[in-house]
C-alpha cells in the first residue's frame, strides 16, 4: 500500500458454469409462480466456498449481479470495512509515534490531502463545503503505548459502540456518527483504492449517505431508483465477503472482527437476514444463516425493498456459501422465492 490507501484486492470469484445452470434452473422454477414478479427483478450472487484448497476457491454465479442498484442498510458494511482499513493505515504510522499529539499530526499531515483529493465527485458537491472530507482521527482512535516504544491505535468506546449498533442493531444515527468521523472521501477512496468501486462506470460499492439525512448526500446512477447515495453490485459485494472469509480483507485480525460483527448480527441483531426461516416465520430451507446485514429501505416510488449480504451453511454438508442478493420485495412471496432459489441452487451442486 502507498499512502493511507491499500492496494487493489483480487477478485477471488471464478466464473462457475456448473453453479450458473443451477441458479438458471432455480430462477426458472421460481418464475412458475405466478406470484413472483416476470421477469425477475432479483440481483443475486452466490459463491460456493471449497474450504479444501489453500487459498480457498470461490466459484460463482449470479443474475443481474454487475448492475448496481440502491441497498440501503446493507451498505453499512462498506463504513465497517473503511473503519477498518482506516486502523490498519493508522498503525502503520502509530508504530513510530511517541505521543499522541505526535501520531495525530503526522497523520493530518501524511493522510489529510490524499484522503481529501481522493473522490473528486464528493470533494466537488456544493453542498459539503467546509466539511472535512478526510477523517477525524482523533474522534475515532484511543492510543497505546507499546511495550518497546511506539503507539498502537484501537478504535475508542464511543466509536466502538457507534460500529457496533451501526451492524447489529442497523441504528441509523450510530451509522451516521460513524460514517461522519470517517469522511465520505475516506469511505469512497479506500472502496476504490480497494478494487470496489470503479469511477469510469460509476460502478461498485458506494456510500455518500448518513442514513439520517445528517449530511449532503453524494450520489451515483442506479438500476433501480436513478440518483442513490447506497448502492453496490452483488458482485462486488460478494467479494468483499470472500475476503472477509479467506482473512484478507484489510489483515486476519480484522476479518476476524469484522464476521464476529455479520455473525452476531446473524443471530441476535435486530434484523435477522431475510433467509433465517426461523426468525422470519418463513418455509424450512437446506441452510442456515450464519453471518449476515440486510437492507431495507423506499424507492422514490415508496416502494420498500429489501437486500441481503449472508454467508450460509448448508446443514447436511456443512459447505458454505456466500449469497449477496438485492432489489427484492418485502412481501412473504418474495422473500420465500429467494429463499427457494438459493435452497435449490446449493441443493443441485451438493
């Protein structure tokens, strides 16, 4: 990595065409209900893990999943992963630091014009004027000394807990604290220095939204809902997750942190995925659900969607799956037809 920036993550998704049969052959059960929207107006990924092979191998298929679309909450997952490729650029200068003062004055001097200049689509948004575009290290980080001289920097308690509601209670004010502190230019630069979002397309991962209305929202063409401030692709969002689960997304350490965060809102946050049957009321399916963030919010039509970033586990087998999918109702038909794509995609390549 150069500057406060990482570099470029590999794609870890391979085109399957073995698993991309079994979801066209899924869709086209679906769709013989005829209460489910023709043609479908699902995006969806899903990657089959091979925990067997070093590194892992992620084959993968998808509809629709290039087009970006408005996700809504599902998007909190791109402040989690900025806060944490933020530590790992922080405590790369920490190390060197005597004092705090120190350390947060290299760092305005090192990160400040980079981070500002790095999106030229917010630093140009009237409506941000005067608002720092870089972070507020000092509002997010608590310093300690290192045994052998030296800082080392750990998110501090009143932003810990901010991440914390942000992903397991989907708290829209936590996420606005958070993505506040953090700074648009951060969020979007580290997507695309990342190999998330892709700014000739317009394309990718992208959050320039507070969720509570807190800040000028920046915004990027959709599929679905035209001008959005929350989108992404499944694609890249699965991506992300496949990084997540291999260790390499920003170190081990927090790729570890980060699914402690998806797996404890699988399991008790207040919005379990739309794929838990149990807590959702909905038909048993083949799999469980073990990490997860969903969406949900209006299209400007008032039209309420849903969206999905889970890692599932098929219960015979133990194979696991990553499934992104978005653009959904919130009707029970709705999300039953999801849930019974992927039940019989992962059922025909068990």
């Amino acid at each position: 990595m150069a500057g406060p920036f990482p570099d470029p993550y590999p794609t870890l998704l391979g085109d399957d065409p073995t698993l991309g049969s079994a979801l066209e052959v899924a869709i086209e059960e679906a769709l013989r209900s005829p209460l489910i929207e023709h043609p479908l107006r699902v995006a969806i990924s899903i990657a089959s893990i091979d925990e067997t092979t070093s590194p892992l191998d992620f084959k993968h298929a998808g509809h629709r999943f290039g087009d970006t679309f408005y996700s809504a909450s599902l998007l909190k997952v791109a402040a989690m992963y900025a806060a944490f490729e933020l530590r790992r650029s922080v405590n790369n200068l920490a190390a060197g630091s005597s004092t705090p003062g120190e350390l947060f004055a290299l760092l305005h001097s090192e990160f400040d014009q980079p981070i500002s200049d790095a999106v030229p689509a917010i630093a140009a948004e009237p409506g941000l004027s005067g608002v720092p575009r870089q972070p507020n290290y000092e509002g997010i980080f608590a310093t300690i000394p290192l045994v052998d001289g030296g800082l080392a920097c750990e998110f501090n308690g009143a932003f810990q807990a901010n991440l914390r509601r942000m992903m397991i209670n989907s708290d829209n004010d936590a996420a606005a604290a958070c993505i506040r502190l953090l700074g648009y230019s951060w969020i979007n630069g580290a997507l695309k220095a990342g190999g998330f979002f892709f700014p000739p397309a317009q394309s990718g991962i992208w959050l320039a939204g507070t969720f509570n209305k807190s800040l000028t929202a920046v915004r990027i063409p959709s599929a679905n809902d035209g001008m959005v401030a929350q989108a992404m692709t499944c694609f890249d969002m699965a991506n992300l997750y496949a990084h997540l689960f291999s260790g390499t997304l920003v170190d081990q350490a927090g790729s570890n942190d980060m699914l402690a965060l998806l797996g404890t809102s699988a399991s008790v946050g207040d919005d379990p995925s739309y794929m838990d049957f149990t807590r959702r009321a909905l038909t048993p399916r083949s799999f469980t659900v073990t990490h997860s963030k969903i969406g949900l919010g209006p299209l400007k039509t008032g039209q309420m969607v849903t969206s999905d970033g889970a890692i599932v586990e098929h219960g015979d087998s133990g194979r696991r799956f990553i499934v992104v999918w978005q653009n959904n109702f919130q009707d029970k038909d709705s999300l039953e037809s999801i849930g019974f794509i992927v039940d019989r995609t992962i059922g025909q390549v068990i």
